[in-house]
C-alpha cells in the first residue's frame, strides 16, 4: 500500500521536471510551481513554504520576471507575484 501524498510527490516532481525541460533551472522551476500554487504571494510567504533565503527567492524572481513568465504587482507596500 503506498503512503498517503506519494502520488502528490510524484506529481510535483513531474511537474518540475517538465518546467525544467523548458528551460527553467531547478529552482526556478521550485519557486515557480511555488508561486502558482499561493496563487498571489508575496516573497516572504515563497521563503517561509520553502525555507529557502529571501535573498535567493529575490533573485530567482528576478530572473523570472526578466524572461517575462511572472508579473509583479504591488499593494503598497508589498509587491506580490
């Protein structure tokens, strides 16, 4: 019997993968799927679900809203993605 959240592993995994294939490294592939899922987020709540630094979630974005895949928005004085 497999245990509970294997498939959603997988699943998550294969979705990366995928990501990775087009393109993305690895962790902007990770923060990406991360984004979509909060839906709305700002950089703190991405660093806080995936502990990783605020400093490397910063970069990341930055990396992806220079190829244009996110969107910045702002809610003085947050930005959100």
């Amino acid at each position: 019997m497999s245990r509970p959240g294997t498939s959603q592993k997988v699943e998550l995994e294969n979705q990366i993968n995928t990501l990775k294939k087009l393109g993305f490294s690895n962790d902007e592939a990770l923060v990406y799927h991360e984004i979509l899922s909060l839906k709305e987020c700002t950089v703190g709540e991405i660093s806080r679900s995936m502990n990783f630094s605020r400093a490397k979630i910063y970069g990341l974005i930055d990396n992806l809203l220079s190829e244009g895949i996110i969107v910045e928005g702002s809610k003085h004085p947050k930005s959100y993605y």
